[in-house]
C-alpha cells in the first residue's frame, strides 16, 4: 500500500519534504497556512484541494530543477471538496508551519481525525523551529495521546523558497525523528503500525530515529537562540558572528546563560570537546553567507519565532529562577523590531 503523507507548512521545508516525498512514491497533500477557525473549530470559509506543481533545486542556480504533483489545500477542510481521490487516512502528518500556527494547527488535526482523515496508527512529526510545538500539538488533542503520537523532528538541511512552489537547498543535512522526554512519554511505546510507517519514512527521507532528540533539540537551540537575534538585529550573514569581534562579548555570555538552564533542565549538549561559545562559532563558520530564518523573517515583515528560541529560554530560566539578562535583551530588542513587544 502506497503511503499517504499529509505535510502541513507550504513554506520551504513543507514544499522540501513534500517533493522528496511524493517523488519517492508516496501520495502527497501540502496543507497551506490554517485558516482562522470558528468557535467550534470548523473553516469559517468553504475551501477546496487542487493538484500542484512543486519544484526543487539543488544549492545554486544553475543546479538540476526537478518537479513533481501533489494535492494542496488551503486547510484540512478543503479535503471534502477535493476532485481528485486522495488515498486516506494519511499515514503520517509532518507539521512544517512556525510556531505561532501550532495551536491552529493542532485544532484542525483533532478534527481532521474526527473527519476521518487520520486513524490512531497515524504519526505526527512537529519539523517545526524551536520548542514547545510538541506539547501544543498533544494539548489540542486534547491530551488523548493514543489518537495519534506526536513525535519530535529536527532537520539540518537548509532551504529557502525563491518562489511559491519552489525549494532551494541551501545546504544538505541529517533529519532525525524521536520521542521527546521518554521517560514521561511511555505511552508512546511503538506499535507495529507505527513502528511500520516510521521505517517507511526513515527509507524515504533517509530519517535517523533517535533516543537522544531532546539533547539535540537543545543544542539546536543554543546555536538559534544566539545566531538568529544578533544576525536579525544588524541584517548580517551568519559568518558575522564568527568573525566580529564586538560580538564575543554578548556571545558569550549568552553561552553561559543557556548552560544554566541546560544544566537546571538536565540536558547533556551535544559540543564535543569544545564549549558553548566555540561551538557557536563554529557552526556560524559553517554557515558562513547563510541568512538565518529569523532574518528572513524580519526582512519580509513577518513575525519572527522569537517565543519559541529565546523566549522559551527565558521562561525555563524564570521557572528555575535563573537570570538570563543577555537572553532577555537580545528576546526583547526582536519583539520591539517586530512590534509585538
């Protein structure tokens, strides 16, 4: 039986993992931006899916243009009203959108199970930026995590979207799959069903899965959390913080601060044998003339996803009763540009 992958997110990693689906075989439906629900959670507008042409290109310009056709709709409801058959239950759910669209997102999966489009052996896999994605999406389930489990994503590929329908990688990494916080998350126990869907992913999108998500969520965030607000806030390529020296200062000590709560948290970083500050700096080398999304964000005048990166830093910090001065200023000198401060 083919697979039926649902990706909800049409911006760059929805379109990415789209492609490298549906071009491995697998009947794939994009699912744009969610629409506003009403009070009792249903699309306050009647929408409809169409087939798409959707395209990628490898990490330049002049790299090989492939395309493939999939199914999109402008929110879950729009499946009903859907001319071509669509093959379902979905078997997995990738969730792509930033996170202030989780919540939203999290409503119209509940009621796209009660629909009928999800079954309890369909996965969800939150490739969202930043944290607390995971929890928002098991609390619009309403807590009943044996409808459907939602596991953690994490993806170091780099794309960008030159146009709507199209991908660039920027630059190709490992994505990884887990479950985050094991130890509370028992009732996550594979079944065969799922365990099934996920080795079908994992031989489609060349995914790890991982008992160690958590810890490299975490080290993921330390790089976000110091990159994309410096590089933001003076409109400057990754490399900047590598190689300025006025920014090693605030560097690091916003190392120090994230180590604190790290270490409250009971999270082993993934740094090797260096520190916080020079792993930083490495990864900002490597990604020298990148522009981190935070940064495309605000050049396009979208709201940035400063509350999942800083933002949660601050406020396991205050749960702890740890200061995080550097943290906090570079959070609120993001949210005045953005002007929702």
């Amino acid at each position: 039986m083919t697979l039926s992958a649902c990706v909800i997110g049409c911006g760059s990693l929805g379109l990415y993992f789209g492609h490298r689906l549906s071009t491995s075989g697998a009947h794939v439906t994009l699912v744009k931006r969610a629409p506003i629900s009403n009070a009792h959670g249903a699309a306050a507008i009647k929408l409809s899916a169409r087939r798409q042409i959707i395209q990628l290109r490898g990490k330049t310009p002049q790299s090989t243009l492939t395309k493939t056709e999939v199914t999109v709709t402008d929110g879950l409801a729009g499946l009903s009203n859907c001319a071509e058959p669509i093959e379902l239950p979905f078997g997995i759910i990738l969730v792509t959108v930033k996170h202030k669209d989780t919540e939203e997102v999290g409503k119209q999966i509940y009621n796209g199970f009660n629909s009928g489009f999800f079954s309890p052996s369909t996965i969800v896999v939150s490739l969202q930026n930043g944290m607390g994605n995971v929890e928002i999406l098991r609390e619009q389930l309403q807590g009943e995590s044996h409808l459907m489990p939602v596991f953690q994503g994490l993806t170091y590929t780099g794309v960008s979207r030159p146009e709507e329908y199209m991908a660039q990688i920027n630059g190709l990494g490992k994505t990884f799959v887990g479950i985050p916080n094991p130890q509370e998350n028992h009732e996550m126990l594979l079944t065969k069903d799922v365990s099934g869907i996920l080795e079908e992913l994992a031989s489609r999108l060349d995914v790890t899965f991982t008992d160690g998500i958590d810890s490299m969520m975490w080290t993921k965030l330390l790089v976000n959390t110091i990159i994309n607000p410096i590089t933001s806030l003076l409109d400057l390529p990754n490399g900047s913080v590598a190689t300025e020296k006025r920014f090693q200062g605030i560097l690091s000590s916003a190392c120090k601060e994230f180590e604190k709560v790290a270490r409250k948290e009971k999270v082993d970083l993934q740094l090797g044998d260096e520190t916080a500050a020079e792993f930083v700096i490495r990864v900002a080398t490597n990604t020298n003339s990148n522009i981190s999304s935070m940064l495309n964000d605000v050049r396009e005048g979208n709201q940035t996803e400063i509350e999942a990166l800083n933002g949660y830093i601050i406020r396991r910090a205050r749960h702890h009763g740890i200061d995080v001065p550097i943290q906090t200023s570079l959070y609120n000198l993001i949210k005045a540009m953005e002007g929702t401060l």
